[in-house]
C-alpha cells in the first residue's frame, strides 16, 4: 500500500509540475480514475457472477471493488442507501484511512486541488463500463472520503 501512495504521489506532482493549475490537475485526476475505473471493472465483474439489480447491489459491489484495489479492509469501506436533498436515491461511500493521502500534506497554493479525485472518477468509469451512468460527487472530511453516487441505468 505503501508503493501505491507514494506512486499516486509522484504522479499527482508530475501532472501539477507540467499544469501549474490545482484545478487542471484535479480534472486530469478525475479522467484518469475514469479510464482506470473502466478497465478495473472488467477484472472485478470476471470474479463476480452476480447481477448489479439495485442500488444497494450496486453500492455493494463498489464497496467490494474499493476494498480490493486499494487493500483496504471492511471496517475502512462503508456503504449507506438513502435518499438526498431532492429526494433521489442515492449511495454513499465512506473510506476511512484514505490511502492515498498516507504521505500528503499540501501546502495552501495547492487549495482547490482534490487530490484523491481519481476514486470518483474511478467509481464512475466503472459505472459506465457496466452499462450506468450517474452522478458522482466526492466530499472529503478530514481523513475520510466521501464519494455520493446517483446512478442511472443508460438505455
């Protein structure tokens, strides 16, 4: 886990080097998690047989991923189904201990890059490769992330 942060680190200061943009580089970070998310779900969906049927099915299976991929363990994942301020049904992830901020502490220049954007952008990469697509926002307080996603089934 440690190699895994400390890549994502150098990664996130290599994109801010050759942007100089917080913002450029949260959206870049975003782009990548997509493309990562797409190509994740394909080797998660080949070790899981079951059907995405609900949003709480879908909420489950997000959790799993995360857990999977970032070696983190059940009581750092969390998942709860609800309804948001304008009624939909929505799931929310929680992950305790976010990994990728182990080694991080920017510095106030830095102020509106989202630096762990790449899980949303990597939840909604996978929503879209098995057929969805959603709303994914992340909110991050203090050490834990946040990430609400509304999906929506494409036709």
């Amino acid at each position: 886990q440690a190699f895994t942060t400390l890549f994502y680190g150098a990664i996130v200061n290599q994109i801010l080097e050759q942007e100089q943009d917080p913002l450029k580089t949260t959206e870049m970070l975003r782009q990548f998690g997509e493309k990562i998310g797409e190509k994740l779900v394909d080797d998660f969906v080949a070790h899981k047989q079951d059907l995405i049927e609900s949003l709480n099915t879908v909420g489950k299976a997000l959790q799993a991923g995360i857990i999977y991929f970032l070696d983190l363990s059940e009581n750092d994942v969390k998942i709860r189904v609800d309804r948001d301020e304008s009624e939909e049904r929505a799931v929310e992830i929680e992950i305790n201990n976010n990994p990728l901020l182990k080694f991080i502490k920017l510095p106030k220049q830095l102020e509106g890059l989202r630096y762990s954007e790449i899980i949303p952008g990597a939840v909604y990469g996978a929503l879209k490769q098995v057929g969805m697509d959603g709303e994914v926002k992340m909110l991050e307080k203090d050490k834990i992330l946040s990430v609400r996603i509304k999906p929506k089934i494409l036709k």
